[in-house]
C-alpha cells in the first residue's frame, strides 16, 4: 500500500500482506574528517561497467538477500547497463583474494550532488572493517568531485548498525 501523504507520528495498522520500513535521508555538505581503515591486503576496488550486469546482480544479491534489497534484480538488462555504465556512476565492486565482497555505487547524474546509491558488504564481511575502509573510499571519491552535498538512505529492512555506522562517518539525517 503506498500512501500520497507522510502518515502523522504514531502507529498504524498495515494491510495483511504489508511491512511497514522507515527510511531515513542523511547528507554531508563538505568532506568529514577520516576513520582509520587501512586497506586489507589482498582487497581492491574495480569499476564495474556495462557489460557487467551478471556480476553486479550477483553482488547486489550477495549483499542483500537478508535485507530485501530488490530494486535492480528487476531492472531490464539494458537499463541497469546503461545506469552503471553512466559514466556519472561510478560502479565500484570491492574484491578481497578475487572475489567480490561488497559494492560501493557513487551516482554524480545530478550536478553539484552525488548520491550514495549503494553501499555494502557480503555478510560474512560485515564487521571486519572492510566497511570503514569503503566509506573512506566512498567519501574520497565522492568529495574529490565538484560536489556541495553527499546523500544516502538508509531504511529499517537495511542491516540494523547502518544509520549508526552513515552518522559515524559523517551524516546527518535531514
């Protein structure tokens, strides 16, 4: 059930069939400070393109199979290249000993603003400190672009330590 309107605070009844998620928007308007994260060895960051839409989905689905990230699983093959391979998205795979293990997507179509499309690990490497070093990598990125303002969205089916771990690295919610 979609609502046209912001519901007022309290709670709600939902339809049978529905789950209820809270999103929640954070932002940064200049280049926070850096957490230590040194790079594992053995881990790199690859730029992912258009003709790598099997390997994306098969991250995208690594990452977010317990947390009902869907979104791009549906996308016709020809719209999800042309989004990753947007030279304005910047599609990075995150690779420890060859294998892919997280995913980082910087979206800089909207000018003076990127957006932190997507952004996480495999579960297996949740925790390990893989994530601080591909936030460094992310604000890096983002901020070494003619930018005012980075943004991400993060929601309650998101893994549960991901609006704490945005505001750590620097964002706000608005």
């Amino acid at each position: 059930m979609m609502h046209e309107t912001p519901l007022a605070l309290g709670y709600h009844p939902l339809p049978p069939g529905c789950l209820a998620n809270v999103v929640t928007c954070l932002e940064m308007t200049e280049k926070p400070a850096m957490r230590p994260a040194p790079a594992a060895p053995g881990v790199t960051l690859e730029r992912m393109g258009a003709a790598d839409t099997d390997r994306f989905r098969a991250l995208f689905r690594a990452i977010g199979q317990d947390i009902m990230w869907f979104s791009r699983l549906f996308l016709a093959e020809e719209k999800l290249a042309a989004i990753i391979g947007d030279p304005k998205v910047h599609c990075h795979a995150l690779v420890k000993d060859g294998v892919d293990v997280g995913l980082l997507e910087l979206d800089f179509r909207e000018a003076g603003t990127c957006e932190l499309s997507f952004f996480g690990l495999v579960p297996d490497e949740v925790g390990t400190g893989l994530g601080r070093y591909l936030m460094n990598e992310a604000l890096t990125r983002a901020w070494d672009q003619p930018i005012s303002r980075l943004w991400v969205h993060t929601c309650t089916f998101d893994h549960p330590a991901a609006l704490g771990f945005y505001q750590r690295s620097g964002f706000k919610p608005y």
